[in-house]
C-alpha cells in the first residue's frame, strides 16, 4: 500500500498515475474531500490536524507521500503546517512508514544565489519560516535516524490541469483565455520552473530508490532557463500571434495590497521576481540520467494546448 496524504492537487493527481502507470495499483489517497483518480485507488477522509486520523490514514502503508498543500494565508500557515507535519511524522515512525516530503523553496535566500541541496535555509518573511520550520522537523527525524524518509524540493510550478502558480495563472491560463498576462516587476530576470508531472513523476521515482532515502534532492527542471519575455516569445512561436503584456511594478502591486487579500500574502515572494532565480537539480539528473526531462517549448506547448 502507498498513501498520498493531501490528495487532490495537480501533484498529487499526476503522483497517482505515475504510481499506477509503472509501481503500484494498491494506492491510498487522503484528504477531507478525496476523489478517485484511478479505478482502484482507495480513498480515506481525515483530517491531518487530527493525530488519531492521521495514524489511521498511515497504518498499512509501505511508502507515504505528503504532498499537502494549504491556501497562501500565512495565519493558517503557522497555525497548521507544523501541527500536519509534526502528526504525519509520528504516524509513520508508529507505523514504522518511509515518508516522502513534496516540499516548495520559500525556506531559501530570495536574493539571486544559485539553489542547490546545500543552500542554507534563509527565510524572508513568515511564510517561509513556517516551510524551513518543518522541513526542519523532518530534516532532524532523518539525522537522528528515527525513520526513513526522504524530501523532494521543487520551484515554482507550471503545467497543464490543476496546476496552481502565479506563473500558471497570470501569463500561461491569460494567453490560452486571450487575455493580458501580467508580470510581477520584471520581465527580464531568468526563472527556473517545473513542469508539474515532471516533479510527480521524479518523486515516485525517488521513492523507489533506496538509497535516495536521508536525504534532500531537487526536482528535475529544464536548464534553458528563460525570462518572462523569453517565455512569452515562446508563447507567441506557439500561438502564433503577438501576446501584449503588462509588467506590473512594485508600487501597483502595494496599492492593490492595501484591498487585495491575495496580492497582500504574496508580498514576501516578490524579491524572487527582481532576481534571477537559478534552482539547479545536477544531483538528480547525475543519479537519474535516464530520466527524461520537459522542455519549456514542450511543456508551454502542452498548456497552451488544453481546452479553454
């Protein structure tokens, strides 16, 4: 049995027809709400701020997969990350359960420096406190040798079906809808993003690795990082029309702050967007160098493509 906890989202979907395709038809998914992505799957609803219902969603698996994620609302960030994280730990170390941790890259310096496994957590604002909080959890577990586990990093998502981002929402979903993309503060600084079934389907792989437990890996991203214009351009080769776009600067985006609950919460990500952001994965790539990684044009191609 392998248990998806925090099923529903594009990550958890895509892991679950990975685990289908290629290991396993015995899979579990967890979630308040859980539907079934595969004829076979199991679903079990609890509640992860529970620990009995935890435990119980836990008990019988070989392998767990958190891949929870909660809405940007740094309030209910710190009142329930280290809570989820701190019941799925103690249900797996009672069930004696390897644990798989789909985590994000908030915990790292927003300031321009190349992100690899060895970046030193160095969090900008609450948010990303609340990640290196309990990633540190897991990362202590896994030193002390108190269980087997492993934590799979990614950067910011795009891709087709549910993927959620800002990169997802505000240029590639706009262009697909004709309208207006819009750009945090600079269109000329490199991204490096992650094609959603790509980091579902390196962390299956990862989980099926032995020796890739007790320790932290990279999600495997494209190299040709590209700007937004870059980006866009490539839209328009796809698309085949011009795409106009806004660049939105800082002193709109402190406006609609001020009445924007959303635009409030993402205001400790924005020095992502006035810096390059170079998040490399050569450690996963050297250990899995058959692994076949999307392209930009590939992956831009595959979103554009969905039905509006």
């Amino acid at each position: 049995m392998q248990t998806i906890l925090g099923a529903g989202g594009a990550i958890a979907d895509e892991l679950a027809r990975e685990l289908h395709r290629h290991y396993t038809t015995d899979i579990r998914l967890v979630s308040r709400h859980p539907q079934q992505v595969n004829e076979t799957d199991q679903l079990v609803t609890a509640n992860l701020l529970d620990a009995g219902q935890t435990a119980k969603a836990v008990a019988g698996s070989e392998i767990v997969y958190l891949t929870v994620g909660l809405p940007l609302d740094t309030a209910l960030w710190q009142a329930q990350f280290p809570v989820i994280m701190q019941n799925v730990i103690a249900a797996c170390k009672q069930h004696q359960t390897k644990l798989v941790f789909f985590d994000n890259t908030y915990m790292y310096p927003q300031t321009g420096v190349v992100l690899s496994e060895d970046t030193p957590f160095a969090p900008y604002g609450p948010k990303g406190r609340v990640r290196a909080q309990i990633a540190q959890l897991l990362l202590n577990e896994m030193a002390a040798g108190m269980m087997t586990a492993v934590i799979c990093r990614a950067p910011e998502f795009y891709g087709p079906g549910k993927t959620q981002s800002f990169t997802n929402s505000a240029v590639f979903n706009a262009i697909r809808h004709e309208k207006k993309p819009r750009i945090f503060l600079r269109d000329d600084t490199l991204r490096t993003l992650i094609y959603a079934p790509d980091a579902s389907r390196a962390m299956a792989l990862i989980a099926h690795t032995p020796e890739a437990y007790g320790q932290t890996w990279h999600l495997p991203c494209d190299d040709n990082r590209l700007t937004y214009q870059q980006l866009i351009a490539t839209a328009e080769a796809i698309v085949g029309r011009p795409i106009p776009y806004d660049v939105v600067p800082q002193w709109q985006l402190s406006l609609l702050s001020l009445v924007n609950k959303r635009v409030r919460e993402t205001g400790e990500l924005l020095p992502r967007y006035r810096v390059d952001n170079v998040f490399v994965s050569d450690k996963f790539k050297r250990r899995f160098p058959q692994f076949a990684v999307t392209t930009y044009p590939d992956g831009i191609r595959a979103v554009l493509s969905e039905v509006r």
